[in-house]
C-alpha cells in the first residue's frame, strides 16, 4: 500500500459509490450468532418433529396424545436434537457460508437423513426390540425434512438480503486486497458487502479494483467508515504499516469498529490460509498455537492413533488376500512398496503402500508427479488409488510413530527441496507428523503440480493452525466419503 502521494479528491464512479444513501435498516449477525440462531432452530424444529410424530403415531393407532404416553417417551426429544447436531456438524450443515447456498444445503439435508437411516438400523439391530420403533420413525423423518427444508431455505433467502450482509472496508487495493474480493465472489458469499477500498496510492483514487471503487485514502478512513455504516474494517496490507494508517485505524477502534486482518477473515470463510498474503510474523503467531498443545491433547491425538491404526491394520488383514489374488492375476509385481517421506521436521521415513504402478515407473531413478491418467498405473492400482485403499498400509507407520492418523500428506523429500523454493512458508506443513489422511486431502483433489501443492499448503497451514482432536474425528469421517465417491487418481 503506497502512502508516498497525496490522494487526490474522490470524484466520478467512486464519488457516486460514496455518497449513495445509506440503507435505512439494517441488522447483522456475526458468525457465531448466525451459528447459534441454525443450532437453536434446528434444535426446535427437530423437537417439534418428535412431537408431530407421536401424535400421528398415536392417532393412527388409535390413540390420543397425553402426558403419560410423552413422559414415557421424553428420552427421544434430546436422542434426536443431539443425533441432528451431530450429523448437521459432519455434513456441514452449520458452515455459515454454506447455509445461505440453497442447493448445497439440501444436498447436505439429504446426506444428514442418510445418516439417520444408519443410525436406525445401528438400534434397530442392536437395541431393544421396540426401542425405536420403524413407523414413528419414518413419520419423525417426514416432518424433520419438511420442517428443515423450509426453515433452511427461508434462512438462505432472508439472509440473502442487502439489509442483513455485514459492510466492509477493505484497507488496501492491492493483491491482498483483490484476492479477498474475488475470493467473495467465487463463494458466492451473502454474508458480506464490499463497500469499496481505501488507498493511499494516488494512481487508485477514483478507480475500479476488482469492480470495488476505490473511495479513498487513509485520511478519509473514519468518515468513510461511518458514512457507509461498515461492521468491519479488513486489513489487506502484508508490508510494514505507515504512522498514518495505523492512527486512523486507532481511531476507528476507538469508536467502536472492528478492525480484522484479510488473512484471518479469508480462512473463516474458506477454511484455509491465503499463503501468498501473509508474513513470518503471522505465519510464526499461528504456529505458536501448535505449540501450546497440552499433554492432555497430545494423548487424545494419540489414542485417535491407536485406535484407527488397529481398525485399519483388521480392515487391511481382511483385504490383503483379495487384493494379493487380484495383483497376481493383473502383472505377477510385488504387492507392497516403500518410498522415503519427509516426517516431523523433514525427519525421514519409509512409508508403506500398496503397489499401484509398475515396477519400472520411474526406470530413469527421477521422481515424477503422478498424474490423472497416468500411464504407469496398473489396472489393480486404478481401482486401489480411486478407492485411496493403496493408502491404508499406512497404518502401520501410524503405530510405529513416523505418522498421525490425521496430517499433511507425507511428501517426497525430492519434491519438498522443490517446492520450497518456489511456495512461500513450504517448511511450514513439516511442523506436524504427516497424515494417512487429512485437511487437504479430504477438501482438495490429488495434486501434480506447482499450483496443487500451493493451494494444499493453504489447507495444511488452516490444519495446522486449527489443529484439534475434534478437527481430525471430522477429517476421518469425512475421508470415508471421499473413498465412498471415487474421488482419488
């Protein structure tokens, strides 16, 4: 952000962009209150379904709702609130930019009654007979996915509308701040309206960025702020701050307005960091959360270790014969491989795999990507790397201690010397034991190239800074999905 000129008067496009009326009423809700208001009406639309679904019970029985019958049954109303809550967080249902997406959200519904259905068939066989029984439940699933549907919509309308999107000023018109406009547009988020940028470079006065008008400079800021009635203020500048700026930024803080750097904004709505637009110190402050983990966490990880690792090495027992029978009928090749990966602290290991490429698939001794298509794979391999069952060996490292269940994926050091030199904080992703799955690998596709790696480290550098026991149960639920769908190379 250049503040060696005088910026010129704001006039023309930008003048019309500053001095349009304000919206007469407006009501926003930050993040959490919105989170709050989906989980309490859900928690209510989701009770009122129980209780629809007694009275039809009842009533088609013959009966009639009463306070005994109700007291007999009062366990359901809480059962079915936390199974909702539960589901509605693994299918995403409470992530504030996907709830004001109509269409994802009744993708996501249908997914989470799914859920239900596995969930019933877990208590119909395990259960008490009668302890869910199959017509009230399919009369709760009626009234619960009518009531949903309708209420999940009518809040992606309502807060669709101008009056109830948060304003923001973005202090700086160059990369940083481009990137955080157009990263709202390929959201599509309606949870906030860019009013313009502020700019102290006088080449942007009365100008267009990203279609956002540039409306003026750093001197301008606090009556730019309150003319436009902005809720918060994003700091999209990653070089060292002028005296000016930082005191007019003081004084928006003074009186009252939230000031909030793009970075931090960007991976709340994303869910991973914008590497290219943050420096060391920001980079250094999120790592220090790695740190801090306590003894107590670092058990939970473990134990999410343990317990994953003997399910997987059970799951792989029972595939190895069918798996060996198939390898042997396909090419006759080795059923395992080992390749030296990069640990905690580029430490390297032998991670275990199970072959999906020919012996001779890099016959000139130089890593190369693997890539869609790729010619070297086997037909037993296209099937072991859709289904990412080629992975599951893995586990093993993962009792040894060379891996997390949940990481970074665990890269050649070859590609790392790479990368490093062309991807900003690269290193950054070795602060962490590597993953049988993780962050990235669940919300990105398969990488093979420069641009892959860059947007995984925005994933990994999310992970890392977020890191929790919570997080990585969400990742591993979430990565038999994405082995559900087909989705690996």
């Amino acid at each position: 952000m250049d503040t060696g000129g005088q910026a010129t008067e704001v006039r023309g496009g930008a003048r019309e962009q500053a001095e349009r009326p304000a919206v007469p009423f407006r009501v926003t809700l930050p993040f959490s209150e919105r989170r709050l208001l989906l989980f309490t009406i859900d928690a209510l639309l989701v009770n009122a379904a129980v209780l629809a679904a007694l009275w039809a019970w009842q009533r088609l029985g013959g009966g009639t709702l009463h306070r005994a019958f109700l007291l007999q049954h009062w366990l359901w109303f809480p059962f079915f609130t936390a199974a909702w809550w539960g589901l509605g967080w693994l299918f995403d249902l409470y992530e504030i930019n996907l709830a004001g997406r109509r269409f994802e959200v009744t993708k996501q519904i249908g997914l989470a009654f799914s859920g239900f259905v596995v969930l019933y068939l877990f208590i119909f066989f395990l259960a008490p007979r009668e302890s869910l029984p199959r017509l009230f439940f399919l009369l709760f699933m009626g009234f619960a996915a009518l009531l949903l549907l309708l209420w999940r919509w009518a809040y992606a309308t309502l807060f669709a509308l101008p009056e109830l999107q948060q304003h923001v000023l973005v202090v700086g018109a160059g990369g940083a701040g481009r990137t955080f406009v157009e990263m709202l547009r390929e959201q599509e988020s309606n949870i906030y309206q860019v009013v313009g940028f502020v700019d102290d470079d006088p080449d942007k006065q009365d100008t267009e960025i990203a279609g956002v008008p540039v409306l003026g400079d750093s001197r301008q800021l606090l009556q730019l702020v309150v003319h436009h009635r902005v809720d918060k203020i994003v700091l999209a500048i990653t070089n060292e701050m002028p005296g000016a700026l930082f005191q007019a930024l003081i004084d928006c803080r003074a009186k009252g307005y939230r000031v909030v750097f793009m970075p931090d904004l960007y991976q709340q709505l994303t869910r991973r960091v914008p590497v290219e637009h943050v420096n060391e110190g920001w980079v250094l402050n999120a790592m220090n959360g790695f740190t801090a983990v306590s003894r107590l966490e670092e058990l939970a990880y473990r134990g999410l270790d343990i317990f994953f690792g003997i399910l997987g090495v059970i799951g792989l027992g029972l595939l190895l014969p069918f798996v060996a029978l198939a390898v042997a009928l396909d090419d006759g090749g080795d059923l395992f491989y080992t390749q030296i990966r990069s640990g905690r602290a580029g430490v390297p290991f032998y991670v275990i795999k199970l072959r999906t490429m020919r012996p001779d698939a890099e016959k000139d001794g130089k890593p190369q990507w693997a890539k869609k298509g790729d010619d070297r794979v086997t037909h037993v391999g296209k099937v072991l790397r859709k289904t990412r069952l080629d992975e599951l060996p893995q586990v093993i490292n993962v009792l040894r201690g060379d891996m997390h269940i949940v990481g970074p994926r665990p890269e050649r050091p070859e590609f790392i010397a790479e990368l490093e030199e062309k991807i900003p904080f690269y290193r950054t992703r070795l602060t962490v034991k590597p993953g049988l799955t993780g962050w990235a690998q669940v919300r990105y596709r398969y990488g093979n190239s420069v641009e892959d790696a860059l947007m995984k480290l925005q994933y990994d550098l999310y992970y890392i800074r977020h890191r929790s026991p919570w997080m990585d149960i969400y990742i591993i639920f979430k990565t038999f999905g994405v082995m559900l769908r087909l989705q690996g190379v």
